[in-house]
C-alpha cells in the first residue's frame, strides 16, 4: 500500500486487482509523466461525470465512485488532465464526445476500480487514470484488493515516541506521537494537564489545518478553534482537570492539501465547499475516526467529553467505541471570509452554529 500511494504520488503506474498482478494497469492522470502514453479507456468519479454530462444526480450521490469511459479517440495524458481538473474547464471548455462503459468491461464487481479511487484520495492526487495505457505491464507497483484493509487496521497503530512538552497555555503537558507501518502520516496527541481516572477529560480531535492553524487563514475557523480549544484544556487542567487534543494528518478533511486548495479555487468560483469536495470528486467527509479511537486506547483514555459543533462526528466516534459522555459546544464568532463556510457546516452538514 505504501508503495502504491508513493508510486501514484510521482507519477507511476499502479496496478490493483484481486490477487497481486491480476487487474488492470492504472496511470494516474494527475501525476503520470509517461511521454507519448495514451489508453482507450478512462477511470474517473461519478462527480465528474455528471459535469461531462455522462450520468445523472442518482448515479452521482457517492461523489467518489468510478465510472468507466471512453472516446472517440485514445485519451493522452494532456486530454485526460483536462478532464480530471474541474478548475481547468475554463480552460478547455470543449470535450467529448465521450460515452459511459460498464464498470464490469475490465473490473469485474468494481471493488478493484473503488479501490483505486480510494488511494488517489489518500496519495493527495485527482481521482482519474488512463486505464491499460500504452506501457510495459512490469513498471506498474501491483496490489491486491485486500491490501487496503491491511493498511487501515488500526492495530498497525502505535505510540513512536512521547516527551514533556510544555506549551504556551500550559506548561504541564506531553506531546505523544503515533505511527503505523505502512502510513506515512504521524499523528500527535498533546495531553494538557496531569490525567485522571476520576476527572473525565475534554478532547478535541483536530485535522491539521496548514493554512489556518499555521499561516491564519481567515476562510476557515480552524486556527481558533484549536487556540480555542487549547485555552479550554488548560483551564481545565488549572481546575484539577485536563485535556486530550488529538492532532490528526487529514488535512482538508482527508482530501489532502493541494485538493484543498483545488477546492478554495472553485469556491473562488461560486461553489460552496461540499460542492467544491464533490466536483473534485472526492467525498465530503474522510477523516479516519477508527485512527482517533485507536490513538485514545493508547492513551488509556477512558470516557471522553468532547469538544466539537458537529453531532455526526461524536456519532462516528461513538460507531467506533469511543465512550463520548458529552458535546461540548465549540462555537466561534465568523468573519467576513469564513461566515459562507460556517453556514455551509450548519446548513449542509449537521453543525451547530
């Protein structure tokens, strides 16, 4: 799995199927740098090809799932760029004619094709591939289907290192960092305070945010919540109690960073940031909630109180063992640059505001 997201992430080949080397030879459309590649077919989400004209809402209401298709002339890599790109239709306004194929003309029950979608989402890459290009089958970097649920069990997951850290709000803190054998990501959890097994402490799970925890971006609240938060935590711990934020590498809520910033860009254009995820066609929501899990288990957490807006994530939490005793409202005051953001939370997904 390791291997075939860093393979998709340079521009190589991937090759999924349900045995190691069976399958169809995939060129992620984004990344792939083979000169001259052109293939018959095409892999790209039910999102796009709804834009493309090529299947109805219906059809589109997973936003992620493949469709095959093809046209009248072989796709190159130029032509397919085009097409994977919703930021690029400006651009190239004209495209087509292309016709839908059935999933089943070379992925059988299709479980090879989500698979394949799946890792362009967790490799940081557009979810589109030339399929069976033009090139020798031996480059391709080939797993099997079952590989992927052997990469996100969360057991691989465990504590690497651990240290005092005290921080601005509090100097009575530890940093613990987590890593799993194949992920490449590392997540964090700062404990603030000294634990209890009598005082139940106030969590926060946190998606890294680059561009507002780090650089103050005002078109999220991220960066506030998480001062916000740490503040919360270190009262807590003033008071006899303490806190838990768990730090995780999902930037744009599982999208990666630069599919965040494709998003921001259609924003730009007038869409809001669930039609801008889907128009991607990549899925509204994607954090990893069983990795959140894990992570307190290995904290020793117990029952949490959780600080969060939105119900569907203490549900998630709940659907994976975690013991949420209570929601803690997290509101923030809205500027002029994140109050369309803040509504889209309330009005499309379940916030709190």
């Amino acid at each position: 799995m390791a291997l075939a997201i860093d393979a998709l992430r340079h521009g190589w080949p991937i090759r999924v199927g349900a045995k190691v080397g069976e399958g169809e030879i995939l060129l992620p459309a984004e990344t792939g740098f083979a000169p001259g590649t052109a293939a018959p077919r095409m892999l790209i989400s039910s999102a796009r090809a709804v834009t493309l004209k090529l299947a109805n809402q219906r059809e589109a209401a997973v936003p992620e799932a493949p469709v095959l298709i093809r046209a009248a002339e072989p796709f190159t890599l130029e032509t397919a760029r085009a097409i994977a790109d919703p930021a690029l239709d400006l651009d190239y306004p004209m495209k087509g004619p292309f016709a839908a194929l059935p999933l089943a003309e070379g992925f059988g029950d299709g479980a090879a094709a989500r698979v394949a979608m799946e890792l362009a989402r967790l490799a940081g890459i557009l979810p589109a591939f030339l399929v069976a290009p033009d090139i020798e089958a031996g480059a391709a970097q080939a797993l099997a289907i079952p590989d992927l649920d052997a990469w996100k069990d969360t057991a691989r997951l465990g504590i690497a290192s651990r240290a005092r850290l005290p921080v601005e709000v509090c100097e009575n803190s530890e940093i613990v960092a987590f890593r799993s054998a194949d992920d490449m990501r590392e997540h964090v959890a700062l404990v603030i305070g000294t634990p209890s097994k009598t005082r139940v402490p106030l969590v926060r799970l946190h998606s890294e945010c680059l561009t507002g925890d780090i650089l103050g971006s005002l078109k999220c609240d991220c960066g506030p919540q998480l001062q916000a938060a740490l503040r919360a935590m270190a009262s807590e711990a003033e008071e006899g109690g303490w806190g838990v934020l768990l730090y995780m590498r999902q930037e744009g809520r599982g999208i990666g960073l630069i599919n965040k910033l494709r998003a921001y860009r259609l924003q730009d254009q007038g869409l809001d940031t669930v039609d801008a995820n889907n128009r991607l066609g990549l899925p509204t929501e994607a954090r990893d909630f069983p990795v959140a899990a894990r992570m307190l288990d290995l904290l020793k957490v117990g029952a949490i109180r959780l600080m969060t807006n939105n119900p569907s994530k203490v549900e998630a939490l709940k659907g994976v063992g975690v013991d949420v005793v209570e929601r803690v409202a997290h509101k923030l005051p809205a500027n002029p640059h994140n109050a369309r953001y803040l509504d889209t939370k309330r009005d499309r997904t379940g916030h709190i505001l």
